[in-house]
C-alpha cells in the first residue's frame, strides 16, 4: 500500500442516488440477458421456467401430499425434508458429472428426466390408484419426486458450469445474477398461473384440481428441455467456448498471476484409517431411523431414548472424523458457531414452502387469500428480485458483523406480528419487512465466511458455508408437519386452530441467532479480516 497517498474516502451516495443506481443495476441485469451469448440462452430461458416449476411444486406439494394423497402433515413435512434436502446431497454426488457428459448433455439430461419425473407426479394424481402411506399413488408420486431430486442434482452444476464456460472473468459476475434473478422472477410468476389452473380444472381433477397444476407444469419442463437442446447446438456451444476463450487469453498475464499465487500444496498427505469413524456413522444412521419409527409409535420413552441416542452417535461419529482432520474448517469453533447459530433465522427460509401455504389455505379459509394462496405464498421472490440490489447499495460501507446481527434481527422481528392472528396485512407486512432483512444479510453471509477463512482455505470454508441451509431443511421439515397438524389443523378436521400461537414459537425461534450475534460479537470480530 502507498504510504504516501492515503485512500481518499469516497463520497457517501444520497438515497436517491442509490436507488436510482440499484434500478439501473437491474436494467443491467435484463439487457445482459437480452445482449448474452447465443448459448447462454439455452441456459437462462429455461432457468425462467425451472424457477417457476420449482418453487411452484415446493408451494403446493404439501398440500398435495395433505389432500390428494392422504398424508398426515407430520408425513408431508417429510416428503419436503426429503426433496429439499435431497437436492443438496444429489448435488454433492452428481456436480462432477458435468465435467464428463459436457454442458448441453448435462441440462438435457437434466431437464429431461425431470420431466419424467413431474410426468410420475401428475399421473400419481391422474389415475385410482388409492392413496395414504403406502399405496400405489404414494410410491407413484415418490418415484417422481426422486427422479426429479437426481436430476436436480446434475441441472444446477451444470446451470452454472454453463455460465462459466460462456463468460469471462469479467462477465461472469453478471452471469450468476441472472441466474440468480430469473430463479426469483420465475418462483413470482408461479403464483398466479397456479390459482388459475386450480380452480379451472377443480371439477376435473378433484378434490382440489392440483393434479391439473403438476400437469402444466410437466409441459413447462418439456418445454425447457426442447428450447435448451434447440439453442445449445454443438455448433452454439462451440462458438460461445471460443469466445470465451479469447477473452481469457487477454486476460493472460493477470491469470498467470493469480495460478502462481495458489499452487497446489505438494507436501505428502498422512493416511488417515476411517475404520472408527465408519463404523460410528453406520450407528448414527441406524440411530436416526430409530427416532423417526419412535416418532411413529408416539410413546414418550421412546422418543427420549432414541433422541439420546442418535444425538450421541451423530456427535462420536463427527468427533472420530474431525481428530483426525487438524486442517478441516470444522475445527475452526468461530466457523462452526456462525454455522450453526445462522440455523434459527434461517428456518424462516424454510418456512416460505413448509408452513406459510398451509397457514394461507388453512387459516384463511373462505377468504380470497386462501383461494390464491399461492400468489402471496411467492410474494417473498419478487421482492428480493426487487429490494436487494438497492439494500447492497446502502449498506454496501457497513461493517459486515454487524449488517448480519442487524440484517438477522430484522428478519426475525416481524415474524411477531403474525402471532397477533391471521390478518392479511400483517401476513404482507410481515413479507415486506422479513425479505429487507433477508436482502441485509444473506449476501454478506458468503463475505464474512472468506473474511475468517486463514489464508489458502477460502474455497474450503466456502463449501462449508453451504452447509447450514442443509441443515435448516431436514431440521425444520421433521418438526414443521407437527406444528401444522396441531396449530392449523384442517378446517373441517374439528380441532381448533392455533396459528398465532405456532408464529409466537417461530418467533423465538429465529431471535436465538442475531441475540447470540450480538452476545458473541467481541470474540467473533477478534482477529477477524477487515477490509479497507
């Protein structure tokens, strides 16, 4: 750094400014799309679709699983664990797999087979095949649901190894946020295609005409599928690669820098025997499928025992593995407690498709807001698709600790009015003020993760940082069905519904994390990276 010179402070934006700048950064946004790489197409237009599919199968799957196939919502909740939380593990195993089949084979591939998988789903609705836990339609809509998790796996690495491959390092930035934006705007769009398709077919498709959603949805994929292939030719791919390629030998001589700067660390690895940590994770397994059949049985002791005993396994298991491992992230306590501290909060997240469409439907019965629940149940995407570039821009100088404490609080905070019982303006108010904290924090969380990396191990404790939103869905999808069957039961189930007193549990639920940001805000910023 040159002494002589000391950094001038840059001049504080107005608000005005800010917001016109963050709409500007959102016309960017839609004239990269339109200006992109021929290929690149093949890769955002379906990524409109997909987020549209997506998000609207995790809007109504509950509800399909509640009404249509006759789960109980401890089950349903579940099913939704399993989707979610499947996708991350699919991912993990099948992200390589790109490498080989190349980018186009991977999205067809892709796409297609979840395609196939939507089509299980939509005849599961379609034909007699009975319903409850384990009946035909059940396995029928299982099977579906698990091609479509094992493409899932392959579509999104192979999504974003597409924009790598199409971009240069200056482009590439804004080839994520696409991606990123048009998720968002898709999840919107689901909302009002899906009330209409529902109440159209109600009459064909009954009880609740959500067969005839899945239906549509399949052609959508389809569609995905055809226009990927149909842009993505062999001869597009080529070009786009070249180009590509191009731009990056003009980028050479800052290349050759950064490959000297992170050469691989030769030095030989100690072999390291995982016979102890093997067998304790064969026990943690069978100990978490011990929980789940004593949750079935509803006795008490059970649930204790077998609770105590997979906590058990789980943490030898995580111990037996990390003692031999000095250099893993997981040895990091500052890491491991920003990990799993950021959970409370984030089953907020998790919420948006576990429980807000059963509280929308449910809660609100009779009301406009219970026949298009689906609309406000994905008012949550659009705003962020809206807000977060402008929230960027004015907190874009505020320390990164305490945008997550503040970003975390606000997020969690209104989650209290919804305790005051269903009132449709709350619900949106609630909305509005949870995704400005979300907008706050969640991209600063990625910045602080690199900001406590020790040098040479950013990409590993980036991969961690993954970890904790896997967590929140199998966590909050085992207990989530529990609270819907006994706070927002069904209308005509005879029980009284609770909704207010379920948000009031939420609630502080999600203020554990920025209360324990704050309490542990000197020792976590000790030593902490600070940026000039």
């Amino acid at each position: 750094m040159n002494q002589e010179q000391p950094t001038q402070a840059a001049e504080p934006k107005s608000v005005r400014q800010i917001i016109s700048d963050a709409f500007n950064e959102l016309g960017e946004t839609l004239v990269a799309f339109v200006k992109a790489p021929r290929a690149l197409y093949g890769i955002n237009i379906p990524y409109i679709i997909e987020g549209l599919v997506y998000f609207g199968i995790l809007t109504i799957l509950g509800k399909y699983c509640s009404e249509n196939v006759g789960l109980n919502d401890v089950y349903s909740g579940w099913v939704y664990g399993a989707v979610t939380g499947g996708i991350t593990f699919a991912m993990l195993l099948l992200g390589g797999v790109t490498d080989k089949l190349g980018i186009r084979a991977s999205l067809g591939l892709a796409l297609g087979t979840m395609a196939v998988g939507r089509l299980f789903v939509s005849l599961s609705g379609t034909l007699s095949l009975g319903s409850g836990l384990g009946s035909p339609m059940f396995f029928m809509m299982t099977a579906g649901l698990f091609l479509m998790v094992s493409a899932y796996g392959l579509y999104q690495p192979a999504a974003y190894a597409g924009v790598k491959r199409y971009t240069n390092p200056q482009t590439a930035a804004m080839g994520y946020a696409v991606l990123y934006a048009l998720m968002n705007l898709g999840a919107f769009i689901f909302g009002p295609i899906s009330s209409f398709t529902r109440q159209r077919f109600e009459s064909v498709f009954p009880p609740n005409g959500l067969t005839a959603v899945f239906w549509l949805l399949t052609v959508f994929t389809v569609i995905a599928c055809a226009l990927c292939l149909m842009i993505i030719t062999k001869k597009v791919d080529l070009a786009a690669f070249e180009r590509s390629k191009r731009e990056h030998k003009e980028m050479k001589k800052e290349s050759a820098k950064e490959e000297t700067e992170t050469k691989k660390d030769t030095t030989p690895k100690q072999k390291i025997n995982n016979t102890a940590f093997i067998t304790y994770f064969i026990l943690a397994i069978a100990a978490i499928v011990a929980f789940i059949i004593s949750l079935r049985h509803h006795n008490s002791l059970q649930i204790i025992l077998a609770s105590v005993f997979m906590s058990g396994t789980v943490i030898i298991a995580t111990w037996e593995y990390l003692r031999h491992r000095p250099d893993h992230p997981f040895r990091d306590s500052k890491l491991v407690f920003f990990i799993f501290i950021l959970i409370p909060v984030q089953t907020l997240f998790a919420h948006n498709w576990l429980t807000i469409p059963y509280y929308l439907d449910r809660a609100f019965v009779g009301t406009w807001v219970s026949s298009h629940f689906e609309i406000l149940s994905n008012l949550n995407p659009i705003i962020i698709f809206v807000i977060t570039p402008i929230i960027a821009g004015l907190t874009a100088r505020a320390n990164v600790y305490k945008m997550m404490i503040i970003g975390t609080f606000v997020m969690a905070a209104p989650t209290f009015l919804l305790a005051l019982g269903p009132v449709t303006s709350l619900f949106v108010v609630y909305i509005v003020i949870m995704s400005v904290g979300e907008a706050m924090w969640q991209p600063r969380f990625l910045q602080y993760i690199a900001e406590i990396a020790p040098e040479g191990k950013t990409g590993a404790y980036m991969g961690i940082g993954q970890f904790p939103w896997f967590l929140t869905k199998m966590l909050t999808s085992l207990y989530s069905g529990y609270f819907v069957a006994n706070y927002i039961p069904k209308p005509d189930s005879g029980m009284v519904q609770r909704p207010g007193q379920m948000w009031l549990i939420y609630s502080v639920i999600a203020m554990i994390s920025p209360i324990a940001l704050i309490l542990a805000k000197n020792w976590m910023v000790k030593g902490m990276k600070t940026k000039a």
